[in-house]
C-alpha cells in the first residue's frame, strides 16, 4: 500500500496525481494519532523537531510510543485476520457485514452483553475451543447459517466468564509445573555436584595412599 507522507511529500493542486511516497511493505513508517496523517519514520522526527520545537529526547520519546502503538495495530490487524478466516472457514460461508459489526462492537467492549474489550485471540481460542460444542448444538436447533453465527457468538460471549476462570487455572497450573521442574533441576544439579564432590574426594585419596606408598 502506498501512503502520503505529510512531511516530505509535496501538496498537488486539485486535480493533480497525489504524490504517495511510503510503501508499507519496506518503509518505517509513523501515523500520528491526532492528526491520523502518515509520516516516514525518519520525517516525522523532523516534523517534531522543526515544526513542533521539541528536544532530541521528546522526539525519541515520542518516536518510540508512536512506533509501539503502530506494531500494537499490525498484531490486531493480523489477530482479527486470522478470526474471521478461522470463521469462515468454520461456516464454509461469508460473514453478513452486521456480524463484523456486533464482533467489533464485542471487541471494543461496547457490546451490551461484555464488560470489556475482548481481543480477537481470545475470541478465537473459545471458538476453538467450544467448536465441537457449538456443532452439537447447532444440529439440535437446525439453523440457517447466518442465525447460527449469532446463535454461536452468543454463546461465546456468555463463556467469557468461565474461559477468563479457565486460562486463570492454566496460567497456575504452568506456573506449579514449571516450578516443579525447576525445582527437579536443582535437585539434578546439587545431586552432579555432590557425586563431582565424591568422586574428587576419592582421587585425592587415591593420590595420597600412592603418594604414601612411594614415601614409606
């Protein structure tokens, strides 16, 4: 995709070719939230430092923020890419516009039924999860598909709670596994050391009855 730079691209007149010089598959580029205008990486730093006034360390910070906050929407980008393939996929059908519509509402926490924002992993992850449950279901209640998919999501939604409870238990259990690993480990380690320790003592002994022998 090709972008306008707003520090280094010039202004056309109406009716003139827009000169777009970032390219978003090579370039570092910037967008900045409050004017949502695009800016080589290198050229922003400019723009806030000669038409904005700010020091080396303001621009550097800002920077950093700026290109923190731009990997944070290409990692939902592809997030929310790859939900509504698994979807798709799932249903073997496109989604109707207003189904983005209410999973974006569920997304941003707007959704009546949420009381937060859900991201789009974990809404893929309980699909997955609940996939062969959803099917179950679906054959009982012999619904159309674009029902299904209001049907399914929510359901999804009312497992919030009970996912949220789930991850919290896995995150534990993982946490006591690992630890019980590690504690295993050490065990090996101090068990090498001390057999290192024993099998030192005995050369020692060795070297000190032969050193004996030759003395007597």
């Amino acid at each position: 995709m090709k972008l306008k730079c707003n520090y280094c691209d010039p202004t056309v007149k109406k009716g003139q070719k827009q000169v777009k010089s970032i390219d978003t598959d090579v370039d570092d580029y910037i967008r900045d939230p409050s004017t949502k205008k695009y800016y080589h990486t290198e050229c922003y730093r400019l723009h806030l430092k000669l038409r904005k006034g700010m020091t080396n360390e303001e621009v550097e910070r800002m920077v950093s923020e700026r290109l923190a906050a731009r990997e944070q929407e290409m990692q939902e980008k592809v997030e929310r890419d790859r939900f509504f393939k698994w979807l798709m996929e799932y249903y073997d059908s496109d989604l109707p516009s207003y189904f983005y519509m209410k999973v974006n509402s569920v997304r941003t926490g707007e959704h009546k039924l949420v009381k937060e924002p859900v991201d789009y992993a974990t809404l893929l992850d309980i699909y997955q999860h609940m996939a062969n449950y959803l099917d179950k279901l679906a054959l009982k209640k012999q619904m159309s598909v674009s029902n299904r998919m209001n049907y399914d999501l929510a359901v999804v939604i009312g497992n919030l709670g009970e996912y949220k409870r789930f991850k919290a238990k896995q995150m534990m259990s993982d946490s006591e596994t690992k630890e019980i690993e590690q504690r295993i480990e050490d065990r090996k380690i101090i068990e090498r050391i001390h057999k290192n320790n024993q099998d030192n003592k005995h050369e020692n002994f060795s070297i000190t009855d032969i050193m004996d022998e030759l003395l007597l």
